[in-house]
C-alpha cells in the first residue's frame, strides 16, 4: 500500500511517498525522498517496525550525516503516529479500513 505522508522540517513542509509491507514479523516502510533532500539520504531506503519494536527504525542511522539523522528521526516519528491500519496491526492487514 502506498501512502504519502507530510513531514515538517526547519518550518518547510516535505510530501514523502512510503509503500508499505507486511512481513511475518515485521511492517517495512519503503521510503521515497523527494529530491532536494536526496544530498543527506539515500533517494529510496527501508525504514522497518519490528513486531515487538516500539518505533520504526532506519538501520544504516549510525552512517548518516547530522541533518540526515534530524530528517530520519522526523520521519520515524511521523510513522510511529500512523493510525493501526497503516501500521500493520495484528488484527487489520494494511489497507484495510476499520
């Protein structure tokens, strides 16, 4: 399922596209960066929700620059504040509305 999503950096909004997927024990995020942000992360990357994890994370973060840490910590936040069908709830599929 894809979605778009809005995030606010330095006070200039960014539209992100996210396609989202279910595995067994994970939801992976497949981020899409517009391209002026593509000089401080990688144009399309994963962010992945471990089952059991509190908060999506982005594995490489360790490797990133300061302002690709800032933009990957915003986005992170943004998709841990998904409503349940957009995160892969143990009792909806993603795409499914409640």
């Amino acid at each position: 399922m894809n979605r778009p999503i809005t995030i606010t950096l330095d006070g200039i909004q960014y539209m992100i596209d996210i396609d989202m997927e279910r595995q067994s024990s994970n939801i992976v995020y497949h981020v899409k960066l517009p391209q002026h942000l593509t000089t401080d992360l990688p144009a399309s990357f994963d962010i992945v929700q471990k089952e059991d994890g509190d908060i999506p994370c982005y594995g490489e973060q360790q490797t990133l620059a300061e302002k690709g840490k800032q933009i990957m910590d915003v986005i992170c936040q943004h998709l841990h504040k998904l409503p349940p069908q957009f995160k892969g709830g143990k009792n909806q599929k993603i795409g499914e509305q409640s």
